[in-house]
C-alpha cells in the first residue's frame, strides 16, 4: 500500500461477493439489528495510526473506519466522490478553493472545521514531524521549506494553505495539477482534532477521528477493538455494532479459525487452501479482481545490484521467472502473470496495457542466462530474495521462483529465500536501508489511477521507493503526464515512464492479484473493495 497523488480518469472494477445468511461464531450477537459484532483477521501496522504516517495496508483497514475525508472512493467503482467536500473549484488548474460541509463532528465531539484540515496537512507536510507520508504534500507551496531534501525546515506551515472562514480553505499548488481533487480520498489528507495537537501522546493510544467507527481499545499484538460510533453523521453509518480486529501472525491459523467459526472474516485465504476454500466456503468465499500486483524490489544503493550494468542482471532475473506456472500451481490462477507495472483493474483507457514490458517480462530460459552473464553474473554467484514470513502465504511462491531461477542457471544454489519473521520488521528493515538483494514489494493501489503505481514506487525519493530508485526521464515523464489536462494525453506519458522502467527493471514485475476472502454464515453483505479491503460499515451481522 500507498504512495503519491493520482489522476480521476481510470475506475477500478470490482466484483461483489455473494451474501448467506445464517448463524455461528464469533464477536457477540446482534441478530442483524446493527449491533452485533464481527470478528476479522489482522496484522498489526507498523506505525503508530497518524493519518500523514500510515502507508501499509493493515493500518491503512483502521484508518478507512475511523476517518472520512474530503473525497471517498466508491466501494463498487473506484470513483472519487465527494464526502465531507461540498465543493472544490479552480479556474486555472493550480489554484483550489475548497468548501467543506457544515454539521461533522469528530467523535470527541470537536467539530470538523477548515482548520481541521489545514493543521492536519502542515503537520504531516513537516520534516520534523518525520511522517512516511509527507510527500502528498509536495504539489502544495512552500513544501520545499517544511520538508527541504536535507536540513532542517525554514518553515513550518505549506505557504500554500489558507484557511478563509470556519468551512473554506484555499490551496495554491507549485505546478498545474488538473485531477489534484481526486487524490484527496487518500488517508494522508484526513483532517485532525485539536486533541491530536494538544495530547498527542494521548491520541495515539486511542485514535480519534470523524469516521463512522472510533477505536475502544488497541492491545499490540493480540486485537483492536472498533465500535459504531452513534454519532456519526455521514451517509455511510456502519450497519454493525463494530469490527474486533484481531491479530494473526501466520494467515494458516487464520483460516482454521474461520472454519471453526471462531473468526467471522479473513481477507487473506493462505496459498495452500485456495484449491480448498470454494468446496470449504461456498458462497462465502471471494475472490475478485484487485487493484495488486507483486513485484521484486532490487536495494539500487547497494552498487552490487544498483549500477546501470547490473540493468543486464536484473532483466535476466525476470525472464528467468515461469510466472505462468507459478500462479497456476502455487495461486491457482487468483493471481494473473503481470506484463506491466500497473494493473488491469484499470482497463486499457486508464492506462493499463497488457504486454508493455514485452519480453524482459517472459519467461525466456536462454535470453535469461545470457543477460545476467553478460551483466557480469549474480553477485557472489548468488541472489537471495528477502521477503516476511507471517502474512501472505509468501514462502510458497519464494520458494517456486527460486526453484524457477535455479532450474533457468543449472544451479540449485542460485537463489535462495530469506523469510523475516514480521511484517513490522521486514519493513523496518527496508526503511533502514538493509536489503542486501531482491525483496518482495508488493503493490496495493490507493486510488485506481495509473499514476499511482507508478509515482508513489519509482519516483525519486517518492514516499514508498523502497528500492531508492531515480531516473531523471522517468521524473520527466511523470511531471509532465500530471500537468496534461487531457486523460489520454497524461496516459501515453504514463506509459512512456513506463518504458523507462522496462529499460532500467529496478523492480520486477510478477503478477496482478485478486482479492480473496471468506466469512462465516453469521455475517452478510460482505464485500470487499477495489482495494481488496473488506467494506466494514456494510457488513451486517447475524445471531
């Protein structure tokens, strides 16, 4: 999960799983009057829940329960609607005036005022304030001065906020950005109590935000507790009494609860039961396109794996990968072999295009095996792919890549997986800068735009480079496709960057994933998102 800012013209497509009603298991009772309680499978994130900090999709699950924004993204179709923006107007595409409606509330009983979103945003903008999501502020001016490339700030409020009356703000952006409205469904641009300000300490213990949940209790590394919040205004009341999620660090164990009926819901059907779950589930199981893909990440600050020459290696690397087989045998087919770095949820008029990477995509043995010799070998003869151990089911497929890699060298060596044994530490490994050869990095879409799988990933010193990755054409090429007013126009240059990606290969592609799922037969209208995140506010709960 999550990166930069996007473009309003590609809609995600999603596929709504089938409801059965009944009774069983789980987290407290209800009989379908809107106050049971479901239960649902977890991780738990790795940052504290400030809106301006989360970036992976556990905590990203909180957030979308307990904050709403200016703008929603539609649960069905992927479009940026308005939810707490009455109105956002520009003439010339760099400067916005933004209108909230009156009546919201946080659940403190604070109301939600211009200020709340103006704070939100220079908090989040400023260096000191070391937020992973800092960069969703960099179109607005004076994001230079909070948040300098090195050294500490010469200011720090975005020159480019003001706030005129309790309900308006204005924004002036450094460049044109014609579809900046449609980023602002994005969590980073949540709007923040006073209390966040006055006790921070204090929120962070226990979140408070305008959503329709609000956080009872967060106990690390066994559950959090959400319930309905009465008070909630908007037109997304939650039709249950509140989510336990719970944590899980091996998504086996999971399922065997599901089973059992000692879980309501897991959003993540482990590899080895997918040939399972639909005789296992029935109707309860989900699976359904997604706006996902799977990449390895190369460490291009290592020398041993970043230089221009090791390009050879890493194009290799990728034709040596049989993703056709792996995600017949190890997905069984929930996963499609990706040719691109985007996703077809996206379609071909919002910028996917299916075959773009061509053949340093493809599974070519012997094209494989004369790149990585003529990029000088596997550094020390050996690649090791780093991946976390506890979610996702990932040994499997590391394991058949591997098996696939070594088959295509004649090396049984060739390469090996490295399991970390938590996602919170797998990402504070890669944060810190410690890979040492190819890691998995997958990709869950924000918003359902080309712009955001690319941007957020391979930009320079965008906010989720994980590999630290910087091509001045590419930059170029994103600069300019943001600027573009018309849709096809900004989506040729997309594609453009693309091409660069092809050429350079700092990140590999492997496959496009569906979202896969189940539940128990208390729970009905469950869905889950382009996102591939259940939709919890719409769950309903049986006895």
């Amino acid at each position: 999960m999550r990166g930069a800012t996007r473009a309003k013209w590609a809609v995600g497509t999603v596929a709504v799983a089938l409801v059965a009603t009944a009774c069983g298991g789980g987290g407290g009772g209800g009989g379908g009057d809107g106050k049971g309680v479901l239960s649902s499978s977890w991780g738990d994130p790795q940052n504290p829940l400030e809106p301006a900090n989360t970036n992976e999709v556990q905590g990203g699950k909180v957030l979308d329960m307990i904050f709403r924004g200016l703008k929603r993204y539609d649960p069905k179709t992927g479009e940026a609607e308005d939810m707490l923006a009455r109105k956002i107007e520009t003439k010339d595409q760099q400067n916005y005036t933004v209108t909230i409606k009156k009546g919201w509330k946080f659940s403190n009983g604070e109301p939600v005022t211009a200020q709340s979103f103006v704070d939100a945003w220079n908090y989040g903008a400023l260096i000191d304030n070391n937020q992973k999501n800092a960069y969703f502020f960099g179109y607005i001016e004076g994001y230079e001065k909070v948040h300098p490339e090195s050294g500490k700030s010469s200011a720090k409020t975005l020159s480019g906020l003001r706030v005129k009356d309790d309900h308006t703000f204005t924004v002036r952006l450094n460049q044109k950005f014609s579809t900046w409205p449609q980023t602002l469904g994005y969590p980073a641009f949540a709007p923040l109590p006073r209390a966040f300000f006055k006790d921070h300490d204090g929120w962070l213990k226990k979140p408070v935000g305008n959503g329709p949940y609000k956080v009872e209790s967060y106990t690390k590394g066994s559950a959090m507790k959400l319930r309905k919040w009465g008070g909630y205004t908007g037109p997304d009341k939650a039709r249950n009494g509140g989510v336990d999620l719970r944590v899980y660090t091996d998504n086996n164990t999971a399922y065997t609860d599901l089973q059992a009926g000692n879980l309501d819901l897991s959003d993540d059907i482990p590899a080895a039961q997918l040939k399972n779950a639909k005789a296992d589930l029935g109707d309860r199981y989900i699976n359904q396109p997604a706006g996902i893909i799977q990449t390895l990440t190369f460490p291009m600050y290592d020398p041993k794996w970043g230089s221009q020459k090791m390009a050879k290696v890493r194009q290799g690397l990728s034709m040596a990968i049989d993703r056709k087989t792996i995600t017949r045998q190890i997905f069984q087919n929930t996963r499609t072999p990706a040719s691109d770095w985007t996703s077809p949820v996206l379609k071909a008029d919002g910028g996917y295009k299916a075959g773009l990477c061509g053949t340093a995509c493809a599974y070519k043995p012997a094209e494989a095996r004369k790149l990585i010799k003529e990029g000088g070998g596997l550094p020390g003869g050996k690649v090791t792919v780093t991946y976390n151990a506890d979610t996702g089911s990932h040994k499997d497929w590391v394991d058949a890549l591997c098996n696939s890699v070594n088959k295509v060298l004649k090396n049984d060596k060739a390469c090996v997986g490295n399991p970390v044994g938590t996602f919170a530490d797998y990402r504070n490994q890669i944060t810190a800068k410690k890979m040492k050869g190819p890691f998995r990095a997958g990709w869950q879409m924000d918003y359902p735009l080309i712009q955001n799988f690319l941007q957020p990933m391979y930009y320079t010193d965008a906010s989720s480079n994980d590999g630290k990755y910087s091509n001045k054409q590419f930059d170029k090429l994103v600069d300019e496709a943001n600027a573009e007013t018309d849709r096809q126009a900004a989506v040729r240059k997309f594609q453009d960057a693309e091409k660069v990606l092809v050429k350079d290969m700092p990140v590999i592609p492997l496959w496009y994933q569906n979202g896969s799922g189940g539940y128990t037969d208390r729970l009905s209208d469950v869905r889950l998102n382009q996102f591939s995140v259940p939709v919890y506010d719409r769950i309903k709960v049986g006895s």
